[in-house]
C-alpha cells in the first residue's frame, strides 16, 4: 500500500513536471514574438514562476547542448528524459510487482 502510494506520487511529480516544461516553453515563445506582455503583472508572475521551476532543469542541459543559433531545444531533450523516467518509474513498479516484493 506504502509503495503504491510513493509510485503514486513519483509519477506525479514527474507529469506535473512535464506540463511544467511545456508551459514554461509556450510561454517564452509567446513573450518572444510578443503576443504576450511581460510588462502585465499576471503574466510576468504566470512566466516567472514556470521559469523558476524549469530553469534549474533547463540551464545544465543548455549548456551542455551545442549552439544551434536561436534555437533552443533544451525543452525537448528534458521532456524526453522526465517521459524516459516515467516509463522507469513504472517497469520498476512492474518488475517488483511480478517479482512478489509486494502486492
């Protein structure tokens, strides 16, 4: 019951993490073609917040990504690794549960 509910939660976190990145990417690429104003208090506080929450994921892989002009893929390769990590997560569920470690 307990490894269900921390097999639970770690997929959560993990999906709400997902949408995170793909909000976080919406949203800088409306604020840079302008449709968006960051100068509007709701939508500087809406950006920053998905900033804060992504940033520390997205900078390490930044900068480990070459130099693809105005291109930043960096959204891509972390939303490739947290869906990588999802379907770890829930083989490692699976294995333990064919596997008797508990029910």
């Amino acid at each position: 019951m307990l490894l269900d509910a921390v097999f639970y939660l770690v997929n959560a976190v993990l999906l709400l993490f997902f949408w995170a990145v793909i909000i976080a990417a919406v949203l800088s690429l409306l604020i840079g073609f302008n449709v968006l104003d960051t100068r509007n208090r709701l939508v500087w506080t809406i950006a920053d917040f998905f900033a804060r929450v992504t940033e520390p994921v997205l900078r390490p892989v930044r900068q480990r990504l070459p130099n693809l002009g105005g291109i930043d893929i960096s959204p891509l390769v972390v939303l490739l690794v947290v869906q990588a990590l999802i379907l770890l997560v829930n083989a490692i569920q699976g294995y333990m549960i064919r596997g008797g470690v508990y029910f």
